[in-house]
C-alpha cells in the first residue's frame, strides 16, 4: 500500500458511523488524485448504502432516470469478480453511449476504473474512480494505482460492514448437497441437460434445485445464485 495512503487507512479504522465513512471518501478522492470516487454497496435485502464524489445533481439525476439499468459499468461489474477498465467494458449501444456523453456532462469523467466486491450474505459492492485525463496518462495511472485501489476497496467494504452490521462476519447458508451439486455443475460450464444427466436425474428435479438454492440465497436468477454461492465460498470449483 502507497505511503500516502497509510494516514487514510488508520481514519478508515476509526470510523464509527456510515458519515464517518462519507467523509473518508471524499478525502480518498484526494489521497488517490482523481476527480471522483465512488463506493456503493446492495446488500441481500435490497437495501443500499453509497459514499460519492459526484454531483448533487448527477446523482439526482441518475437516480431520477433509472439509469443503473443501463449503466454499463453496473450491469460489467455485476457480472465480474476482477476489476475493470470502463474502456474495456460494452459502451455500443446508442442508450449507453449517450448515458456517457450525459455522465461526462456532468463531470464524471472519460475515464473510470471500478473495482467489483462480493462480500457476506449476497452483499455486492462497486469501489470506483474516475478521471479526465488521455488514454495514455489513465494507463499509467492504472498500472501503478490497481493495487492500491483493490486494497483500499476492500478496506472500506470492511469499515461499510462492521457499522452496518456490527460485524462482517456472516453464518453461511444452508443449501443441500444435491443444490451444491447442481450448483457447481453450472459452475463449471455444464449445460443444464448436460448437468440433469450427470447426476441422473431429470431437468423438471434439477430446475427444483435450482429455485430452492437460488431462493435461499436471495438471488435473483441463476447467475445472480452461482454468483453469491461462490463468493460465500458453498461451491467448490
């Protein structure tokens, strides 16, 4: 972890409520020299926590306009567990291109950087950066800055949780073997014929696994459900 960034980590320790927390972010936008930095996390139940840089307004905006539906780096990230350039994410479609041109309207930013966090229970997280800068000065930023940012996220994640919880420490849930099973046949790339004939059973018996083990791990189709049992650590693959 950069030096600079120890003085932030201890302030991150100390915080004890969610605007503790609002006002590191705002000074991690500074100890990480970009125009905005972004935390927000859903947890199992829905509800939602965010520390920002951006706007007011954007932010109203945003929200106002759905625009998470979307937004590429949300619908990226979700579907992600390492982080991501926005470069490198799907930008071709006219409702995502013209969402960028609106978000940099309201200085966002060209450039971003989002790293995607999984943590207890289904919660799921976006630490991310953003700049205005070329592709050039961003790729140098980067490659220097990428462990730091990953490191950083996880800390406030962390921080996020034990204020919200009083802990971040989560009992597993409870899936069957024959849901594990299942599970970690979709896991690995199995059809779900090809799943239903490996354990011999039928594909009507397999969906019922699957709807009782994406119910109860709150998820809210089948990769949501792959995703949570693998970041809760039920499957092995």
């Amino acid at each position: 972890m950069s030096g600079t960034l120890e003085p932030s980590i201890e302030r991150i320790h100390r915080a004890e409520t969610l605007e503790d927390l609002n006002g590191e972010i705002l000074a991690l936008r500074e100890a990480f020299e970009v125009e905005h930095l972004v935390y927000h996390s859903v947890n199992s139940t829905g509800e939602q926590y965010a520390a920002l840089t951006y706007s007011d307004e954007w932010v109203d905006q945003y929200l106002t306009e759905d625009y998470a539906r979307i937004d590429p780096v949300v619908q990226g990230c979700y579907r992600r567990f390492h982080p991501v350039d926005w470069k490198n994410l799907n930008w071709s479609g006219k409702a995502a291109r013209e969402f960028m041109g609106r978000a940099q309207d309201a200085g966002v930013g060209n450039q971003g950087f989002s790293v995607p966090i999984r943590g207890p229970s289904g919660q799921f997280a976006l630490f991310t950066v953003s700049h205005q800068c070329n592709d050039d000065e961003w790729a140098k930023y980067t490659e220097t800055r990428t462990r730091d940012l990953i490191l950083m996220s996880h800390f406030v994640n962390q921080k996020a949780l034990e204020i919200e919880r009083g802990t971040d420490i989560t009992s597993l849930q409870s899936l069957s073997p024959r849901e594990k099973d299942t599970l970690t046949m979709l896991a690995v790339g199995y059809s779900r014929a090809q799943a239903a004939e490996s354990l011999s059973i039928s594909e009507h018996t397999l969906r019922v696994y699957i709807e009782s083990a994406r119910f109860k791990l709150g998820a809210m189709n089948t990769t949501h459900a792959l995703a949570r049992a693998l970041s809760m650590g039920l499957l092995v693959v």
